[in-house]
C-alpha cells in the first residue's frame, strides 16, 4: 500500500479554488457516457458530482491565510497484489476509504477527540495510470527515443528537401532501435504517456483543511507526533501523526479483507531500509524460508538483482548494500511492491 499526503500546490493551476484539480480529475470521465462515469463519494454518500465538491471545499476555508492550503491531497496507491487479492472492486475500494480516513481522523492530536464525521472530504477512484518520467521503464528506453527522434528528424529534412538520404534505410533503422529497446508493452516501445496494462486502480482523497463546521483547522502537515502552542493564552495541542496513519492505512486493509502482507510490502520495511539499510537485509535473511523467498519473488519481480544475502552484517559489502538499498529504494517508490 503507497500513501501520499500533500498540500494544495501553492503556485500555478492549483493556487486558490479546488477547481482546477476537481478538473484535472475528470480526465478519464473525459472518455465515458455519463452513466458510466466515476464520481465522488464521501463517508456517507456515493455519487457526488465534482461542481458539489468544488463548492463545498472553497466554502470551508474560513480565517485561513493567503498562503495556507485550503485543502490536502492523499493519493491511495494499492499494490497490483493487493488489487488482485480484492478482484480490483471498486466497492471494496470505496469501504476500504472510509475505514482508512477513519485512521486518518484519529491520527490527529487535539485537546478533543477527532473523528471520521470532523473531516470535510471526497474521494474519486481512478482506473488508469500512464507511464511518466519517473517510471524505471521511460529511464530505460529514453535513450533508445533520443536516437529515433535523431532519425525521425532527418526523414523529415530528406522529405523537405533540406538534406539527402534514404528514407527506406532510416526508417528500419528506427524499427530496429524500437526492437532494441529494453521495456515494450503489447510489442509497442514504452514511450511517456503510454497507459499501463492491468490493475491499476487508486483512490484521489481532497480533504478540506478545516473541519466539517468550518470553525478548527485539521493540517496533516505538521511535523511533529505531538506539540503544544499557547492560543489566546490558553495550551493547545497540536499535531498528526504520519506514522501512526502510513502504519493504519495497510492494517486496515489486512485486517478488512484478510491480506497476510510480506515483510518486504510492509511500511516498517521502508522505514528499515531508509534508516537502517543492514538491519533491513538482516531482517529479510532471517524471515521464515517461506516467506522469504516470497519477499525474494517480489523483489525481482520489480527488476531488483538480488545476490546471496548473507546472515552476518559484517559480509555485507557496503557498495553492493547501497546499491541493493537504491534499486528497491526506487521499486518501494514507485509503488510496485506497494510499500
């Protein structure tokens, strides 16, 4: 599971009204008849349409400043694997929602208790997801593109009269780059913007940034598990707890749909290897044969080349740790093993 919190873009199409990012989330509506779009749902509602939720979230920002966010985004991001274990069921992703914003109202840090029916939000379950920069396939055959676009360009001087040559000649030239190129999809060259093939559910979350009474501000954006500050003279706390919501967001799913997690999908791993990279490959050496070699099968599966892991941290050789510890550093964050 890959859970991203992020507030309002402050510059550019998202500055002010949630309306350009309502839009920018119709895209794949863009394509469908109405009775066979998605909309938005809350905790309680299904079917919302995007005009309601534009109005609803730019009218709940009371005495926030210019520079605050109005809103924060959480993009839910299950695994392939998970989506597989819940027959990729948009109803099962929706419960799945409203239990995790369940965690995410209890991960706040007041002087009361907050809960799921505090917070302003609406969510929108998208189907597709296309290959962009940071994809480890666009990396890979970018250089083979850069050639076919060098190609490409002296046809298109040979056909304007600018330069001398033999089309036929280039042209298979470029078929034959296109075959050299390490990732294809459908016997196509994976090229930016392409759509990706199978499961590729997610769920875009806009919360408001005050609560449902437009009166308290609920930031996610605060750094700190638990603080303090003097309002109008009085102690206050304040605060979310990040941790505590990135661990409940793959409990609740286990627990809701019954998911045994491996080691290597689990946020304590990402944590070990971002903190403590030996201790994580001591952890993954020492799991149950079993589950290991599990660990092991979605690890390759994401084009991490594992050698034989020692027990002993003293064998671990430090620059084929780090270099181990980046190749599944960017597997975990492209959420292809849905940590």
């Amino acid at each position: 599971m890959y859970v991203t919190i992020s507030a309002q873009y402050q510059g550019g199409n998202f500055k002010g009204s949630v309306g350009d990012f309502v839009k920018y989330l119709e895209k794949e509506n863009q394509k469908k008849a109405p009775q066979e779009q998605e909309l938005y749902f809350n905790q309680h509602k299904d079917d919302i349409n995007p005009q309601t939720v534009i109005t609803q979230i730019d009218n709940n920002t009371a005495k926030l400043k210019k520079k605050e966010p109005k809103f924060y985004s959480i993009v839910v991001s299950p695994s392939k694997r998970e989506l597989k274990h819940i027959g990729d069921n948009p109803e099962k992703l929706r419960q799945y929602t409203r239990e995790l914003m369940k965690a995410y109202a209890a991960s706040f840090y007041r002087d009361r208790t907050v809960t799921v029916d505090d917070i302003k939000y609406y969510a929108k379950i998208e189907h597709e997801r296309s290959y962009s920069e940071k994809d480890k396939q666009i990396k890979e055959n970018q250089p083979y593109l850069n050639k076919i676009l060098e190609l490409k360009n002296k046809i298109r001087e040979i056909e304007r009269g600018e330069a001398k040559g033999n089309i036929q000649k280039l042209s298979r030239q470029i078929s034959k780059i296109q075959h050299q190129a390490p990732h294809h999809q459908n016997g196509k060259m994976i090229v930016h913007g392409m759509q990706k093939q199978g499961h590729q559910s997610h769920v875009h979350i806009i919360v408001s940034r005050k609560d449902i009474t437009n009166t308290h501000s609920l930031s996610p954006g605060s750094k700190y598990k638990a603080s303090q500050t003097i309002l109008n003279g009085r102690k206050q706390k304040q605060g979310f707890n990040r941790n505590q919501f990135y661990k409940a967001a793959e409990k609740t799913f286990d627990t809701t749909f019954g998911y045994r997690r491996n080691f290597v999908e689990s946020y304590h791993a990402r944590n070990l290897l971002d903190k403590n990279p030996k201790q994580f490959f001591t952890a993954l050496s020492g799991l149950p044969t079993t589950e290991r070699q599990a660990a092991f099968k979605l690890l390759r599966a994401t084009g991490v080349k594992l050698p034989v892991i020692p027990v002993s941290q003293a064998q671990l050789a430090y620059k084929t740790l780090m270099k181990l510890k980046r190749s599944i550093g960017k597997a975990i964050d492209s959420g292809s093993i849905g940590i």
